[in-house]
C-alpha cells in the first residue's frame, strides 16, 4: 500500500489556522514571554540579548512552557474531538509524560549539573587544573508546571469560545 503525501498552499493555510496548532504554539510563546518578563524583574541586570534567548529557547522557569504547550494542545483536542476520542487518549498522555519529565527528570538533571559543576570547580581550584562546566538542564518547580498548565487550558478555552 502506498501513501502519498502532497503539501500544497491550501493545506499549510489549514494547518496553521488550526485552534489546536495555534492553541498550542500560543501558550509556548506566551509562557516564554512571561518567563523572560518574571526573569526581568527578578534580575533586572540583564541585557536585552539575555531576555530575547529566554523568549526563544531557554527551559525552566516561570511558567512551564512545556507544560504550557501540551496542556494547550490536549484541551484544544478535548474541545474540538471529544474526550472519547483516539486522538485526546494520545494527547492526553503525552502531555501527562511531558509534565512529568519537565517536573522530576529534567529537574534532577539540573540539581546534578550544579552539583557536578560545585564539585568540578572545587577539585580544580585545589589542584590547579582546568575547570570545564557541564551544562546545567534546568526543570521545573511543580508550582511552575501547574502555573504552565493553567495557562495552556486558559488558551485553549480562549480559541474555542472567543
């Protein structure tokens, strides 16, 4: 059996004005934005070039982005095929998965970095050899994941009945 795919204008016109699509990429720019505003306030030393790579790709912080974007998608699906659907059990879970992994594992990761970072600049420091930080993968507060997940229903109940 073959399955043929073809992409034209009116298709890529449909799929970006979907409220699923835009639900969902919606509440991540939003959440990015009030993440680099939350962190604007609370270090307001930072420059401009800091705050613009917190909208676009940092992780952790205030609110979830993650969280965000699958809890918008999800309710999006709910509203538009009926929690019923194959399609919302799909949905459903991976954004259970994603909140998970944004809250426990991506967390831990983190913790560890700094730790590692703590301990690798110690042992450097006392035998005077080179010092190389392991990237430090920031997760988030349950209070962060809760706060992204709100936000995400709010827009998806936003582009469905306003």
């Amino acid at each position: 059996m073959s399955v043929t795919m073809t992409i034209n204008a009116e298709s890529l016109k449909a799929f970006f004005e979907n409220p699923i699509f835009l639900s969902a990429v919606s509440s991540w720019f939003f959440s990015q934005l009030l993440k680099a505003v939350v962190t604007a306030l609370r270090s307001p030393h930072r420059n401009g070039r800091e705050i613009l790579a917190t909208i676009a790709w940092r992780t952790g912080g205030m609110p979830s982005s993650h969280s965000a974007l699958v809890s918008a998608m999800t309710t999006s699906v709910a509203f538009k095929e009926g929690i019923n659907s194959n399609l919302f059990v799909v949905s459903f879970w991976v954004a259970i998965i994603v909140m998970r992994d944004a809250l426990g594992v991506r967390r831990s990761s983190g913790i560890q970095g700094r730790a590692i970072n703590l301990l690798s600049r110690n042992v450097a420091e006392r035998l005077g050899g080179e010092y190389h930080p392991v990237k430090e993968i920031h997760g988030h507060t349950p209070l962060e994941v809760v706060a992204g997940t709100l936000l995400g229903i709010f827009m998806a109940s936003a582009y469905t009945f306003l």
